[in-house]
C-alpha cells in the first residue's frame, strides 16, 4: 500500500511542532521540502510502507487559496519564502482540523524527533 502525504498534512504538523516547541508562526518551503523528507524515510524505513509527497509551490500556492483561513504566504523578504499560520490560529486549530484524522503511524512519523531537527525543533529524548 502506498501512502499519499499531502502539502496540508506537512504545514499543519510543521507548524504545530514549530508553534509549541519554538513559539515560532512560519516555516520555509525549504524546512517543509526536508521535514517531508524525513517523514517518507521514516515510513519507507520504520513502517516498511510506500510513501509519496505531494508538494509543490503549486500545491501550496493552493494551499494558501484553500485555507486562507489558516496560512499566508510570505515571499516579501530576501529570506526565502514561508508560510505562516494567521495571527487568530494557534496550534490547537491546527490539531483540530489537520491532525483529528491521522494515524497513529502517520502521528509517528510526523513527530519523530529526527524529522523535527529538520524544523529546528529540537526534542529531548
């Protein structure tokens, strides 16, 4: 079985894993590109399971248009671009709308410590 991770499912995990453990509200494209990375290592090496990332500036782009709710796109600065959550969301919106759905499996691998240092967040343990 082959499993699908969506651009949604990569922002909302980063961001609630930067947001609790950082207090930080955004995160790069590059940070997102390496922690959905470490996630399909994690699934092909921990769970023995294909896995495929579905992510793109396309896809987040439509991401942004989709969820304008939750996320903008910053690409003012010469810094790279982000995404960031809106100022009226907090990690526990995210959870609720993105995380309720998610297996345990999937929880595992978005929440591997090796795959946060990708974040810069660190965890001990």
């Amino acid at each position: 079985m082959c499993k699908f991770i969506s651009v949604e499912d990569i922002v909302a995990n980063a961001l609630i894993e930067i947001y609790e453990n950082n207090g930080g509200r955004k995160v790069s494209f590059e940070q997102l590109r390496n922690y959905g990375e470490g996630v399909i290592r994690y699934i092909k090496n921990e769970k023995r399971e294909d896995a495929v990332l579905l992510v793109s500036r396309y896809h987040m782009r439509e991401l942004v248009r989709s969820y304008s709710e939750f996320f903008n796109l910053d690409d003012t600065g010469d810094s790279g671009t982000y995404l960031e959550l809106r100022s009226d969301k907090t990690a526990e919106d995210l959870r609720t709308n993105f995380r309720a759905y998610i297996s345990i499996d999937m929880l595992l691998a978005f929440t591997n410590k090796n795959n946060l240092h990708e974040l810069g967040v660190f965890v001990k343990g």
